[in-house]
C-alpha cells in the first residue's frame, strides 16, 4: 500500500473552463467543453498575493513530484465590471484504470480578488457525458466552501482599504473512490469555483480588477495495493 502523487491542477487558460455558474463550469470543466478564462497580468496588480512554488522545485523527482509543472496564473473572464460574478472550474484525468477503489487526498489552496465560493465533486461518465456521480463519496458531499460574502451589486460589499479579500484560503479532505469491480465505471474530480468582484466607491473613481489563482495537489492509495 503506497501513497502515490496523481495530478496537481492549476489555474490556466486552457483547461480551466467557464460556465454561467458554479454548477456548469463544473459540467463544463468534466466534458471539456465550453469557453476558457483569460490570463489576468499580475504585474498590474502587485497588491494581490501570488501562488508559487519554491525557487527550486523546478525538476521532476521522485521528492519533487510536481516540479515540472508551471505555476498557476491569474485568471478571469474579461472585460472585468463592478459585481461581477464569475464561474470557473477544472477536472483532474480520468480515474478508473483499476478496478481496486482508492483514497485520494485533495489539496486546495487558492486566492481570489474577491469574494469566492469552491466546491469539490466527483463526476462519473454516464453514456457519453459526465455527470456529477451520485451519491457523492464521503468527504465531498455538498460541501460548498466560502470565503467572503457574496456581493449584491445594487447595495453590497465595497472596496475599500483595508481590503477586505487579502487572505490565501486552503483546504484539504479525504474521500474514496466507489466500487469499480469489472473496471468499466470511469470518474473525474472536479474543483470548481464562483468568484464576485465587489463594488468600487463612487466617488472617488479607481480601477477594479478581479482575479482568481488557484493549486489542487491530488494524491492517491490504491486499496489492497
């Protein structure tokens, strides 16, 4: 029985996918399909925090299991306005090439300009689409995660200093994956987001840029390995 590193997802404009919410960017995310986000320049915004790894976790090795990978970018849908809610998600490979069920470990951290909601799900290929799997496995359940509150554009949450979005939020959880004995059931996780841009006063005018930024590291134990 051995603890094996399974994939680590970051934000991108590639396989990160966008849906009208939380709920279809996951749908989407799951299918690859739908609109990819666009790549937010940090540099313009040197307030906000910046996920990265360690300067030299940059080779694959056997204590560097995901070194080889890129760090996350900033992401949004633009053009950016003032309460604007934005929908993201990303989905990990296919699991199921062995009929033995597995623990995964799942790892999220994250950083968002502003308001944000997450949620991790495991969906299932149902004929050609994948659909969320049901029941969920404990663990994941409808656990939806919040940090801020989620802004009402006619009378809601203003920015202004001290900001109020500043903190890196991280969580983790456990959960295993259902019985797949003749190994033809075939499941994705996926991590999926909703993130609002709060309102700026007026007056005084002043820019407001919106981002999201995001690591999933994924492990895995292969039951009875």
């Amino acid at each position: 029985m051995a603890i094996q590193p399974f994939q680590r997802l970051v934000s991108n404009t590639s396989s990160v996918r966008l849906g009208a919410d939380r709920d279809q960017a996951a749908l989407n995310a799951a299918n690859n399909m739908g609109d990819t986000p666009t790549s937010i320049m940090h540099a313009q915004v040197p307030v906000w925090a910046s996920l990265k790894k360690f300067d030299n976790d940059t080779t694959v090795q056997t204590f560097s299991p995901f070194g080889g990978l890129l760090n996350p970018e900033y992401i949004w849908d633009q053009p950016t306005s003032e309460g604007q809610t934005v929908a993201f998600a990303i989905a990990a490979p296919i699991v199921g090439a062995i009929a033995t069920p597995s623990d995964f470990s799942v790892v999220l951290v994250a950083f968002a300009d502003n308001a944000m909601e997450a949620k991790i799900e495991l969906f299932e290929l149902i004929g050609d689409t994948f659909v969320k799997a049901a029941p969920q496995p404990a663990g994941l359940d409808e656990f939806l995660l919040v940090a801020g509150e989620p802004n009402m554009p006619a009378e809601g949450l203003t920015e202004t200093q001290p900001f109020n979005w500043q903190d890196i939020r991280v969580y983790s959880t456990v959960f295993t994956s259902p019985p797949n004995p003749d190994n033809t059931r075939r499941f994705r996780i996926v991590v999926s987001f909703e993130v609002t841009n709060y309102l700026v006063p007026n007056p005084p005018q002043q820019p407001n840029p919106a981002g999201l930024q995001f690591m999933v590291d994924i492990y895995r134990n292969i039951l009875g390995s």
